[in-house]
C-alpha cells in the first residue's frame, strides 16, 4: 500500500498544550508521524509518496471562508497584538451570548475554537494546509484504482468543523477527502472513524446529508473527549436522517467489544451501498494510549484491518490520533497490514 507524507507536518510544533492545569508539551507532536514513517519503511509496506498540492477549492468545499482566513493569518494577528506566548483562547460565545466574530484576536480565537488544548504557533496553517493536500492526494489514488492508500496526515483533522478548530485540529482531512472523493465521481462515500475520540467536527460536516455515511465508534462522551457530542441517538437531520452512527463505548472496553461495533458499523456501510469507504485511522484505542480508556493490544489492529478488508471497497486510510508514541507506528502499520492480508 502506497503513503502519502509530506515534511512539512514538522511546521506543526507548538510549545504548549492545556493539560491538567498545566501547560505541558503537546501529545500531538512532530515525532509522532516520524514514528509511523519509520514503522512503514521498516515493513517495506509500500512506496511513500509526497503530496500533490490541490490548492485551496477543495479546502473551502466544506470549510467557511472566513474559518480558513483565519487559520491563515490567526499567529501574524496575535504576534502583532504583542503576545509573548502560543495563541490559546481563554472566552467563548458561550449559552446565550452572541454568535458574531469579534475584531479583537482573544475574540477571534474563541469564536473558531471548540476547545483551548490546542495552542496556535508559527507554522500551523502551513503543516495543516499539507495535511489536507496529503489526504486530497490520497483521494486522487483511490479514484485512480487503488485499492487501499494510506494518507499519513498529521496534524489530524476529525474534530475540525466547517468553521471550528480544537482537539489538535485545524481542517477536516477525512472530510476533504470524502468531498473530493464525491467529486471524483463517487455517489456515496463512508466514513468510518475509529479513532479513540468522537469524530465531531466529521458529524458536523455530514450531518445533514445522504451522500456522506459518518459512523464514529469512541469513548463515551460523558466520559471523554470532545464531551458535547457523539451520543447514540445523533442519527443525522433531514435529508442525512439515517445517515449517522454513533457507539459511544465505556471505560475499559475490552476489543471484543469494540469489535462488535465495528461489525455492526461496516454491516451499515455495507446497506448503505458506499463506493468509497474512508477509515479516520486513530490508534488511540491501544491498551497502553496515554490519554484514552479502551483496551486494545497490538494484534488486535491486524485483526480489525482484515475486518475492514472484508467490505471489500477501495479504501483510504486517513491518520487521525494516537500518543503512546512508542507503539503508534505498530498499531497503524498493523491495521494497514491487516487490510492487505485480509
Ligand atoms: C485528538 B484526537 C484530556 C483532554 C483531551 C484533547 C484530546 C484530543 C484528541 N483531559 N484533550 O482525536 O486523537
Ligand atoms: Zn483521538
């Protein structure tokens, strides 16, 4: 299976993460994909590719203008306001407050942001813009006949909204990547995202329409990340209505569980005549992952590959989380593996 990859994920090296009241160095950070490329290279799993660059159309497919120009001139802004550290909101447009941009920088960020985890610093736009170039690459591959891609995207991209960042995320790489597999030609893709977390900002994106299937299988969130959405009965509005999934899984979910879920979720992208099937490849879901509570040990990521394989649809793995940075490479390449076994 071929990856995609681009140096320039480095770009993305903040200083700092919220974490427990402190503000620690950042469990999203540039070694984790140098730890995936090496695992790749060392299992000769296939060639590893630089991205092609799309430009920014399919980036405003399915992201708010003003969202993007942000993201482009957010550090300029808040370096010219003369902050002396990385760009972390601290207020937001909370209950019963308006829903308007303010001019001021501290304003801006809370009005983009779901979240405060997530420090802006120099680069950022740049390494994110190349994580969706990566993914759109991946999306040229599948539509040129490949059976299985993998798109090495870091920072990740599934809790980015049309007009949100937060939880490590600036744009929406799986979800780029399903709009410009439709306009590929496709007429209905899935996503599948088996990353620890809920994939909102995917849900968000699709949530009002039937040619994206979006199926999340993560931690519950009553208990975990990103908290305020990803319940079982979010089943999409309107024309999307039957058109979303969730499995929000407890604490200690052991893989005989999670496998469960992920039977009962590609069943559905099965019924749901899917040409595409795009995997929010997480790996936050092993056993040892610092921040996550699911229970799943290294095997088992070859399992669940074959699993997905069995669907038997072109597939595009897009990488999203995971932090044990020892084991990351391992997990992703054995799902990768998995698949091309099974
Ligand atoms: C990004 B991805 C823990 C707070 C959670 C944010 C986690 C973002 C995960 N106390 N911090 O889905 O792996
Ligand atoms: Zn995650």
């Amino acid at each position: 299976m071929e990856t995609i990859y681009s140096e320039k994920h480095k770009l993305r090296d903040a200083q700092t993460e919220l974490y427990g009241g402190q503000l620690v160095y950042p469990h999203e950070r540039p070694s984790r994909a140098e730890y995936v490329l090496n695992r790749v290279k060392d299992s000769e799993l296939g060639a590893v590719t630089s991205p092609e660059d799309f430009g920014m159309d399919p980036i405003l497919a399915v992201h708010q203008p003003d969202f993007v120009s942000f993201l482009q001139t957010v550090w300029d802004e808040w370096k010219a306001a003369g902050m002396k550290g990385e760009a972390i909101p601290t207020t937001w447009p909370a209950r019963r407050m308006v829903q308007k941009c303010p001019n001021f920088i501290d304003g801006k960020l809370g009005y983009y942001s779901l979240a405060c985890e997530t420090s802006i610093s120099e680069g950022t736009w740049e390494a994110a813009y190349a994580s969706a170039q990566v993914a759109l690459t991946g999306a040229k591959r599948l539509n040129d006949g490949a059976k299985g891609v993998f798109s090495l995207c870091r920072p990740p991209g599934h809790h980015a909204t049309t007009d949100l960042y937060g939880g490590f995320c600036f744009l929406n790489n799986a979800g780029i990547a399903a709009q410009e597999t439709l306009n590929n030609g496709a007429k209905r893709v899935a996503i599948v995202d088996v990353d620890f977390h809920h994939g909102n900002g995917s849900q968000d994106m699709f949530y009002q329409r039937d040619d994206v299937l979006f199926i999340s299988l993560h931690g519950d969130p009553m208990e975990a990340f990103p908290h305020f959405l990803g319940h079982a009965d979010e089943k999409g509005e309107g024309a999307g209505e039957g058109f979303n999934f969730n499995y929000p899984l407890q604490p200690g979910t052991p893989f005989s569980a999670w496998r469960e879920a992920l039977a009962d979720a590609l069943n559905k992208v099965k019924e749901f005549g899917a040409e595409a099937l795009i995997i929010s490849l997480g790996v936050d879901t092993f056993e040892n992952d610092p921040i996550s509570f699911f229970k799943l040990a290294s095997d088992d990521f070859i399992t669940y590959g074959e699993d997905i394989a069995k669907l038997g649809l072109p597939t595009h793995f897009v990488m999203e989380g995971g932090y044990d940075v020892d084991e990351i490479g391992i997990n992703t390449v054995n799902v990768l593996q998995g698949f091309e076994g099974g």
